[in-house]
C-alpha cells in the first residue's frame, strides 16, 4: 500500500493524542507531544517504502509503534540512563491500550471487519476532538483519563485547585460530549 500525504496527515492529531497520554508528567516542560509526532512522522515517511500493510488499522499500529520508539528514544535521552528494553517494550503495549480504549470508549465490542475500521475512525475523530479542547482541559482531562492520575495529583501537576481541575474537567467532558454528537455519532 503506497502511503499518500493526506494518509499521514489525517493522523497527526491522533498520534499527537497518543504522545500526550504516554509522556510522563515530569518531562512534560522539556518533551512537547507535537515535537514528538513530528520525530515520528519524519521516520514514518523515511520508512514508507518498507510498510507493508494493506488497511488504515495497519497503517495505524505501524504509525503507533513507531510513535513508540519515537517516545522511548526521547525518554531515555531525558534520563541519560542504562537503556530498559522492557520499558520500551511497555510504552508500545501502552500506546496500544490508549489506542484500543480510545477507540472502544463509544464502540461497542462486536469485532466484525467493518467495527475495526469503525473503531479506527472513532479513535481518531476523538483524537482530534480531545485535541481541540483547550489546554487546560485537554491536560486535565488527559491526565486523569488516560494516565489515571487522581484528582489531587492532576491539581499538583497543572498547579490548579482541585475544585479548578474538577470544573476543567466537567467543561471538556461537556465540550467532547457535545462535539462527539455532532462530528463521531452518525
């Protein structure tokens, strides 16, 4: 499958998704999740040639584990430490667990052909909408979601009450729940 311009580009907001939810909390001031996908989209189109897939939900577990690698580089740049081959290994099985509950929040578990490239397709139309919030309410919403950071952690992080992130985080949900009817659920 020969991989077009627009195919990698209508994944940008998910992969950018994915990095937000899987860079730890305090690398977060030195690692930006764009700059990470930016890493990851130039290896993917080096390497586009040697992607052999042949469906969108290929294109996206190659984009993922790529992402992975991407994510584990930069990581282990940050702590300058022994690399942990299991720690890497975690992060991709981590991306797919994003992915996979990403795509299953408004699916449900039937898992026919058309249902996996359904659920692709919600992955990534919440991506986008999650990135579209706000960064406050993203990062709220990110960290106690995705990372399942309690509400007092999720305060600390973004330097906010807990009453704050708590509104954030009713003002997004609100916002996703809203926009998903509009652009997700036919």
């Amino acid at each position: 499958m020969k991989i077009s311009e627009q195919q990698f580009e209508r994944y940008r907001n998910y992969l950018r998704f994915l990095a937000r939810t899987q860079l730890p909390t305090h690398l977060r001031a030195r690692l930006d999740p764009s700059d990470i996908v930016q890493q990851s989209m130039l290896q993917a189109h080096k390497a586009a040639d040697d992607f052999r897939g042949d469906s969108d939900a290929e294109l996206m577990a190659w984009l993922r584990t790529i992402l992975a690698g991407v994510v584990a580089h930069a990581v282990r740049d940050q702590h300058r430490g022994v690399r942990d081959v299991f720690k890497e290994h975690n992060i991709q099985q981590q991306l797919d667990q994003s992915s996979l509950f990403l795509a299953n929040a408004l699916i449900s578990p039937l898992k026919t052909p058309s249902v996996v490239m359904h659920q692709e397709e919600v992955a990534r139309n919440v991506a986008d909408l999650v990135e579209e919030l706000p960064d406050a309410q993203r990062d709220a919403i990110v960290l106690h979601y995705w990372q399942q950071l309690p509400l007092k952690q999720v305060a600390e992080t973004l330097g906010k009450s807990p009453a704050a992130v708590a509104g954030l985080l009713q003002r997004g949900l609100a916002t996703l729940r809203e926009k998903a009817e509009e652009k997700i659920v036919p």
